[in-house]
C-alpha cells in the first residue's frame, strides 16, 4: 500500500480546519512532511519502538483522564477521538524520522513482557485514516467536508490504483462514486430525520399508555415489596432525639387497575429563600425541630424524602427544587448525594394541600371486598377515628405481614383475595386497604409511600434507611388534617430483618466508605478539576521522562562514517590479553577445535567453570563484532571475569614455562 | 476444547482467507474504515462520519463489481526443483502462455497452497508450545492454540509477484520466488493470478490448478567442525567403503583368486610359482565412525525446539568431512531407525531428505534410544548428542556414554526462558554441555 507524499499534511491541516486545531495541525504537518526534506535518521530498535508504544498510551490515557476532568462525559469519545492525531503523532513522527520503514506498536506498561510476536506495520494510511476521523468528529457541518475528504481520498486511491486500467476508467468510475456518495449522504441524513422523528413519535405513545413517568406520577403493586429485598443503604438521618417514623416521598390519590397514580402533577419551580435555603411550608412557621438527612441521588435528580409537617429545608448539596400542591418535593437539581437540614412540627400542614374528589373514588371491581370487610367491621356508626382505631385493630388482630405477592386467584382482584381469603401480605396492601376502607366510610384518603425510619447504625451512630425500609401507608383527612394510618403489622419491620442478608455487617462498612467518598467528592464544593489535572499532566511527565531514559536513540550515521567506522575502529576487549597469553601456549589450537575446548584442553584454570567461559567469550566476540556493542551490564561483566582469569593466568606455570622457553 | 469455539475459528479463518483472496491491503483498509465510520458514524447530527461512511462504502461496493470482469485462460508450466532449504528464498522459472484472444497487464501470480483447515481432532489434541504458561480464559479459549496450529500448517509465504504484460498467444517466462517457512513437504495447488480493481481495493484471483510437491530440507546453520578425540576402529566397511583413505595397501597374505577379484591384485610372480591365480590380501579398512543422536520424544506433535533440534543435527551432518569417517545418525520416529553417510554410504543429500521427514515420538520412551546406542556403541568413535531436554532417562544414556570412555558432545536445546528439566528438579548433572537457545541459534551455535 504507498501513501502518496504530502497526503498526510493535507490531512493533519484538513483536521486542524475542521477542529479548529490548525495551529497545532499545521506544526504537526511541517513536522511530518518535513520528513522528506530532513536527511538526519535515527536508529530505532523493537525496544525503542515499543517505549515509544507506552509514550503514546500514556499520552493517551493522560489526555482521556483530562478529558473526563474538564468535559461532560457524554462528549468524552468524541473530544478523545477529535484530538487523535496529536496523541497518535509520536508513533507516525518516530517512523518517519527512523531509518525503519514500519514500526512495531505493542505495550509493556511497565512489565517485561515478549514482544517479539508483533509485526511491524507501516503507520502512515493509519494515521491518516485518524486525520479523517478526526476531522469527522469536529462535526462543522462544512460544505466543504465531502469536497476535500473526496479529493483526500481520490489521491490515496490513484497511486494504489490497478495499473491494467486506463485513466479514463478511472476518473470515470470516481465521478460516479462521488456521485452516489453524495447521494447517499443525502439519503442518510432523510433517513435520520425520518427515524428520529419516528422515534419520537413511538416514546410519546409508550410513555402515554404505561403512564410511566420517571418522577413515578403512579406505583404498581410489589413495587414497594421489590425495594424490601436489598439491605443497600440510602439514607441516614440525624435527630436531636428520636427522628419521625415515616418519611413521605410521595402520595397517591387514584387507584386503578392495580395502581395508584398521582392527583396533581403540577410541579413547579419553588423559589429559594436564600441560596441554600427552601420554605417548603409559606411562613408563619411554628418553631419545630431540626433534623440532618443525607440521601442517594444517583441520577442527581428525584423526589425528596421528609416527615410530617417539614415547613423549611437547607441544603448546598440541591440547587434547584419543585413542588407540586400536595406538598410532595422533586429535586431537579442536586449533587449524586444529598445532605440537608430538615425543619419539622407535626401540627405544620400545606394549606393547599386540600382532598378532592378523587381521594374519596373507589374502583367498582373492588367494592364486592370493601363491603364485605366493612360489614364484618360494623362500626358505621362512630366516629371517624374511632372507625380508624377499628380498621387498625381489624388489620392487626386478623392479619399478618408476609412478603409474598399476593395474586387474584378465584377472586375477581388481588385485593379482594387479600382481604378476604389470604389475610397476609406487605405494606401496600394494607396501605391500599386501608385507604379503599375509609373512603368507603366517606373519610378521604391517599395512598402514600416513603421510608421508615427505624434502624439506629451500630457503625455510623445515625438512624440508616435501608431498601427494604421503604414502606407504603394511609393517610386520612379529618378535622382539616391529613393523618398518617398505618395499618400494617407492627413486626413488618422485625420480619423484613430476618430476611436480611449474612453480609449485612461488612456490607454495611462498604455502604459506609462508599458514602464517605461520595460525600467527599460532593461534600467540599470546591471544584479540584484543576488540581487533579495539574497532577495527572506532571505524572504523565515523570512516567513520560522514565519511560524516555530506558530508550537509547542514536542518529543513524550516515554511508561514509560508515565507511571510516568499518575501515579503521578497532575494539579491544577486556579479554583480549587472556587470548594473547593463551596464543603463547606451546600447544596450539587444533583445526576444528573451538577456543573453549582449546582452553579445557590446555587445563590452565583449575575447576574450570565452562559456561561462564564460555559467556565471556560469547561477550569479547559480540564487543568485537556486533554492531550494536554491549551493554554497561554486559562489559561490567566480562570486564570482572576478565580480570579474574587473567589474574590465574599470571600464576599458571604452563604459560610461563612456555614463555620462558620462548625468551 | 469445545466444538463450538473450533467452528468459530473455522469459520473465521474462512472468513480472513475470503477478504484477502478478493481485497487488497488498501481494500481491507477501507473495510476497517467501513467498519468503524459504521459503529460511530449511526448518528448524523453528531459528528460527520457518515460522510466517511458514505464514500468509503460506495468506493467498496464499485470497485468489487468491477473486479469480476477479470477472465482469463492460460496455461501455466513450473520449473520447481525437487528440494530447497527452510528459510532460504526458492526462486524458479515459471511459464506462462496466454491461450485468450486478449493482452493482459498488471497481472499479478501467486503460488496457491492446499491448504485444508485443521480437523478438530488435530485441534484438541495439539498443544501449542508454551501453552502451560497462558492464563486460564486463554487456555480455556483456546484461541492462541488455534493460530499456533495454522501457523504450523503454513509451510511458505509466496507474495503477490506482478507478470510482464502477457500478449495474446504468446508465452512468457518469469521468476517466481518463494519462500519456504519450516521443513517438510510443500504441497502446490496450482497458481492464483489476480488483476486488481480500477481503485486498487478489490482483485479478483484466477486459480490455474496444477499441483506439485517440493521437499524441504531442514534449515541450516554454520557449525564449525566437530573434534573427537577418538580412535579409528575396525568396522566391516571393506574396500567399498574406505576408497582412498585408510590402510588398504597394507600387505597381510596371498590367496587363491577368486571370482570378483580385482586384476590389479593378481600377485604374478606367485601364480607364476603355483601355477594358479594367486592374489594379495591387504589388511581391511579401520576408518572413525561417529554417532549424531537426535532427541525426538516431545510430548506434542509440533515442538520449535525440536525443529531447531533437526536443524542443528543436518548443520553438523553437512559440515562433516564424509571422505574421513562415517556418521550414524540415530532417531527415533515411528520406530528406531539408523542411517550412515560417508566413505561412499549413503550421500549428505539423501539424509538431508531423511531428516526433512523425521517426526516426533509423542508416545515413546527415551529407553528405546538408550538401548539403540547401547547396541551400537561398539562401533561409535565418538558422539554427538542433542537432546532437547535433560531427565532421568536421557542422563542415563550420557552417563552410559561416559562410563563407556566413548568421547561425547552433548547440545541441549532450550527455550527462550532457558529452562529444562535437568535445571529445574534436583537432577544432579556433573557432566560439562553446550546450550542453545532457540532464540538465539546463529550465535551460540558457533560456540559448539
């Protein structure tokens, strides 16, 4: 495959043009085509190569790493993809300026690892391919984009064209192809348009008929009994004294065909007193008590979790807040994890928050049950809390808390099995009971969902909310008030306990240093990005400088140094004087005999050790004649060896006597 | 292994061979770039890969069209020679004659292997060199033990070689070069010519069936040669064998003629006496013979060191005077097999065939080989042994070798890591060798 020359300059610059990167492209590019005006040459070896390797992964890991700091991690691949060609430029740089036509890409990261399966490749159409990718993802939407992409790739193709066609044919079949590119771009970009607008279309409907909306305007049954499965906590809570049992999130008025959807989904934005602070109650207050909550957001979004009558919250961890007129808090705007102060008096009530018809309908498949519950009750008669206290001892006395689903079985809905042949279940049958009963007693009522809040941590010294916190209950208007009527068996709570996990404990430390690092990472609201980007730019320097100092790049000389190196250096190792005393010897070396066997013939060295012999032979002979020399290691070690024989050399007898009778 | 992974790779080697006999490398580029432009270019609106996606596709799809109005007859004659060595380059005529009616240019040749995908027979039961030392997911993958295999089963790399223009009826002749990777038998399917597109990303190959096989003799290193200080001894190799060295002239009594004697030594002076043909009887031939072992019990079906093993033995075989002494060599393949060369035995040739077929004893003791010595030893002036590991049974020949007086040089070929068992167990070796790294052959081979 020929890369025609200048190509890759025309692509760096098309790149800096469409990024607004030309500055940068354009050294690059007078780097890279300088190539060819530059006679110097370095000499690179498969190591050199591969250091060069880890320099750019480096580059690359460090560039992603500021990448993530500095960007939204949505546009990461992109950005990443879009400055390519600069971290990839070593590769292309180092092959061009090396007297090697291909380079071997691999890593070591460090480790020692047998590269010697890597092929060398030659770089160039690679890294031009990137320049175009590149140059793709600065996404201008220039007119000019196809033009020079087409021209880019019309000089590729000329030079790798298939010589048995004329040019004519050639130039013919490209004016086509550019042709039905064009047209296919258009036809890709309709296309788009098309599904996009389709698609739209389709999640408009979806969303319309499951009526699922993601701040949870409605809840299925077992919602709730899925959360009780996991021991994750998701909130701690800090009172002064004993915090408020039930932390509301949301309330339900409508209950059909198995689910309660929401009365007012009219959110909206609640105006901050201050920076950080929210009258989620209009003042006057009552003074009441303060309490610390510090909740999982993780879509940094979602509704907000308070007890009965919370009238003002503070908080720097949430920016933006709605509400909607029965007193349920959407966060629009927090941190992963928020923390704030909660300020409560039970007596404190909306006082828009109102019941309207709909807290009084019952569904008519449901009433058949109802009735049948109500006469078993017989308490029409009294008061409404007394017809409170009824329905609460009805549950307790007859009932029992199991996690089990309960489904319809021989009866015309779950519920009506619920309450009239299984007796057992989980909050959200008591809850939707219960609030079903009341209405039928003409008392309004919501269904309403939230978090108990029980469990004093035994690691954190605060109250935890667990998963399987979660629970659901009734609220009753009466006298003006809503009031919490939670039907469900008092033991839910111990029973959700004993089917907790062993791993709780340990788990519950993990749950701890996790929070700990979330809280740290949200909790100073002092923006690190560029510290951490100062780091990771000087780590990325220092590993760049070890990396370097491994790397022994020499300038290739040129033909006629060669020439002189060739004719007149002459290299005289450390062993050289051991050959000359041994070359005295009156028993010379026989034909086909190898120095070594020479040497274990004459017997001068007593316990000769061969293969160390043998080694430093092995090293005068590469001093001598290997190109490339040896190492410090190497002459460090046939020097010590050297020195070694050559000092038993001087005592041996046979030698001397030989020399002797030569004097 | 599963069936399942060996039909993937089957499949996928399949897969590789289709794109290179129909793409060219600047094709299997823009592939790459189609692919990718694919994976990230979906969304329009975002970036302007799609554009990349568009061109590149277009430019694809036109130039495999164009690559099928490739036709063309011809007929092809090679002249291959019957052997050449591993990893020297063969280069050899071709003929080719244009049968058509019309000139062809920038036709490209290329010898075609048969090539049969390994069976998953083969594949289960072969194990790559090394294989121990990969991670447990590569090992269970097996992968790596895939591509060892078909590397094995590629015995030479050819190139696309471009033809002169060939003329219509007229016959052309060309050099084709060819490189053969690893000793054995080259089997030739026949030879691809292939034309590539207008674009140059797409060809299309022509295959011109006509097999041929072409042995290749093990690769060859510079060894210098061998001493052993042993004596000539008395071997039954007469005058056939000693031709112009030893004692032959050496008078020991007259006897008879009989039929088949040479002329030359017709004592006339003592038929004249007797009055029948009386001739010379010269003292028989004592000449040196040498033993060159081969260690071929490797576990596996396919072992480097082994062949690099069958490479130095044939280095030493070929650097060896054959008129002074005789080598036996020793292996063991499917059964224990002796063969000698020199003093007009068998020529270095011949062997050189033999050692280009030697196999691996994969379910044989090394105790057959010892016996094999021990049989011939009597005969053996010296020997030289190449073992490619050190245990209990092959110390067992060494120290039989040395408790015999029969001079010994002993290589051992190692791996890259330089390990074997001799060095790893607590085998108590107080004998002097020579080590060679596979990695490095042409330097510590001439230290031998």
């Amino acid at each position: 495959m020929k890369v025609p020359p200048l190509i890759t300059g025309a692509a760096l610059l098309f790149w800096g043009n469409e990024t607004n990167a030309l500055f940068i492209a354009t050294i690059l590019a007078l780097f890279i085509e300088g190539s060819h005006l530059v006679k110097t040459r370095y000499t690179l070896k498969r190591s050199d190569f591969i250091n060069i390797s880890d320099l750019t992964s480096l580059a690359f890991m460090a560039s992603v790493a500021l990448i993530l700091l500095n960007y939204e991690p949505i546009g990461f691949l992109r950005i990443t993809t879009s400055w390519l060609p600069l971290t990839l430029s070593p590769l292309i740089i180092c092959q061009l300026y090396s007297t090697s036509d291909k380079i071997v890409i691999g890593t070591r990261l460090g480790k020692q690892q047998n590269n010697e399966s890597l092929k060398p490749l030659d770089f160039r159409p690679y890294y031009l391919t990137v320049c175009l990718f590149a140059a793709a993802t600065g996404n201008s939407r220039s007119l000019w984009f196809y033009p020079v992409l087409s021209v880019l790739l019309i000089w590729l193709l000329f030079q790798n064209r298939g010589r048995s066609y004329s040019l004519l044919s050639f130039f013919l079949l490209i004016g086509i192809s550019l042709g039905l590119g064009y047209g296919s771009i258009l036809g890709i970009e309709e296309t788009q348009r098309i599904i996009i607008k389709k698609t739209h279309g389709f999640w408009r409907n979806y969303y319309r008929t499951k009526n699922s909306d993601p701040f949870k305007s409605h809840i299925h049954f077992g919602e709730t009994g899925r959360l009780k499965t996991s021991d994750e906590i998701i909130m701690r809570v800090e009172a002064p004294s004993t915090p408020p049992h039930l932390f509301k999130e949301a309330s339900y008025s409508l209950f059909t065909n198995k689910s309660w959807i929401g009365q007012n989904n009219d959110f909206t934005l609640l105006p901050a007193v201050t920076e950080t602070t929210w009258d989620l109650i209009v003042p006057p207050h009552k003074p009441g008590t303060a309490i610390s909550v510090e909740y999982d957001l993780p879509k940094e979004k979602g509704l907000l979790p308070y007890p009965k009558g919370g009238y003002r919250l503070k908080s720097n961890t949430i920016f933006n807040i709605e509400k909607n007129s029965d007193g349920i808090v959407k966060v629009i705007d927090g941190t992963p994890v928020i923390s704030y102060d909660l300020f409560y008096h039970p007596e404190m009530q909306l006082t828009t928050d109102l019941p309207g018809p709909r807290n009084l309908e019952i569904p008519e498949s449901e009433k058949y049950a109802l009735q049948e519950v109500i006469n078993q009750l017989g308490v029409s008669t009294l008061a409404d809390h007394q017809k409170i206290d009824a329905i609460t001892h009805f549950f307790q006395k007859n009932f029992s808390y199991s996690l089990h689903l309960v489904g319809k079985e021989s009866y015309a809905t779950p519920l009506g099995n619920f309450l009239l042949h299984k007796k057992s279940g989980f909050c959200e049958y008591y809850a939707t009971a219960t609030t079903l009963l009341l209405r039928l007693y003409g008392i309004p009522s919501r269904y309403a969902v939230g978090y108990a809040v029980t469990e004093k941590s035994w690691l954190e010294k605060k109250y935890v909310v667990r998963k399987r916190h979660a629970h659901a209950w009734s609220e009753a208007f009466i006298a003006g008030h809503w009031q919490v009527v939670d039907t469900t068996p008092s033991n839910w709570v111990e029973e959700d306990q004993e089917l907790s996990s062993f791993f709780t404990k340990p788990m519950d430390i993990f749950y701890f240093i996790r929070h700990q690092y979330r809280l740290y990472q949200v909790g100073s609201g002092v923006d690190n990005t560029l510290i951490y980007s100062i780091v990771i730019i000087v780590l990325t320097f220092i590993l760049f400088f070890r990396i370097y100092r491994r790397m022994k790049i020499e300038q290739a000389s040129s033909a006629k140094e060669r020439i002189n190196f060739r004719s007149f250096d002459k290299i005289v190792s450390p062993f050289t004087p051991i050959m000359d005393a041994i070359m005295q010897s009156k028993e010379h070396q026989r034909d086909n005999e190898s120095f070594v066997e020479w040497i274990l013939r004459l017997d001068i060295f007593p316990n000769l050790n061969s293969c160390e012999f043998e080694e430093l032979y092995r090293l005068h002979l590469q001093m001598r004649y290997d190109p490339r020399g040896l190492d410090d290691h190497q002459l460090t070690q046939l020097r010590q060896g050297s020195e070694k024989y050559l000092t038993i050399i001087e005592h041996a007898p046979s030698i001397h006597s030989s020399q002797a009778s030569k004097r | 292994m599963s069936k399942h992974l060996y039909k993937l790779y089957k499949h996928t080697q399949r897969c590789k061979e289709w794109v290179a006999s129909r793409f060219t490398n600047m094709g299997r580029l823009f592939l790459f770039i189609l692919g990718i432009a694919f994976l990230f270019g979906i969304n329009v609106q975002r970036t302007m890969i799609y554009q990349i996606l568009s061109i590149a596709s277009v430019l694809l799809i036109i130039s495999f069209v164009c690559s099928y109005r490739f036709r063309i007859k011809v007929k092809i004659e090679r002249n291959l020679p019957k052997t050449c060595i591993a990893g020297r380059e063969l280069r050899y005529n071709v003929q080719i004659e244009n049968l058509g009616k019309k000139t062809h240019s920038a036709i490209y040749y290329r010898e075609q292997s048969s090539k049969i995908l390994p069976s998953f027979l083969e594949y289960s039961s072969f194990t790559e060199d090394g294989e121990e030392q990969r991670n447990l997911f590569d090992r269970k993958m097996g992968y790596y033990r895939w591509l060892s295999l078909i590397h094995i089963n590629n015995t030479f790399q050819c190139i696309d070689q471009e033809l002169p223009d060939l003329a219509a009826g007229k016959k052309i002749e060309s050099t084709i070069s060819l490189l053969p990777l690893k000793r054995g038998t080259i089997h030739l399917e026949g030879s691809t010519l292939s034309l590539v597109d207008p674009f140059g990303l797409c060809k299309r190959q022509v295959l011109c069936q006509s097999p041929a096989n072409v042995l290749v003799l093990p690769k060859l290193y510079s060894v210098p040669k061998l001493y052993f200080p042993g004596s000539r001894k008395y071997h039954q190799g007469g005058i056939t064998a000693a031709q112009n060295h030893g004692d032959s002239s050496e008078f020991i009594s007259l006897r008879e003629y009989t039929h088949g004697d040479p002329i030359k030594y017709i004592d006339w002076k003592a038929t004249a006496r007797v009055g029948k043909p009386i001739v010379k009887q010269h003292k028989d031939e004592y000449f040196s013979r040498y033993g060159l072992i081969l260690d071929s019990y490797v576990a596996r079906s396919y072992s480097q060191i082994f062949e690099e093993a069958v490479s130095v033995a044939a280095s030493i075989m070929m650097n060896q005077d054959n008129s002074e002494a005789v080598l036996d060599l020793f292996f063991v393949g499917r059964k224990c097999i002796t063969c000698s060369v020199g003093r007009g035995l068998t020529d270095q040739q011949r062997m050189l065939e033999i050692l280009a077929s030697v196999t691996t004893s994969q379910n044989r003791k090394f105790k057959e080989m010892t016996a094999l010595v021990k049989h011939h030893s009597s005969l053996l002036s010296g020997v030289v042994l190449i073992l490619i590991d050190l245990d209990e049974d092959r110390k067992e020949l060494v120290d039989y070798l040395i408790a015999h007086k029969i001079p010994c040089k002993l290589i051992i070929m190692v791996d890259s890591n330089g390990k074997f068992t001799g060095k790893t167990d607590t085998l108590n070796v107080d004998f002097s060798f020579t080590e060679i790294n596979i990695n490095r052959m042409e330097e510590d081979i001439t230290l031998l």
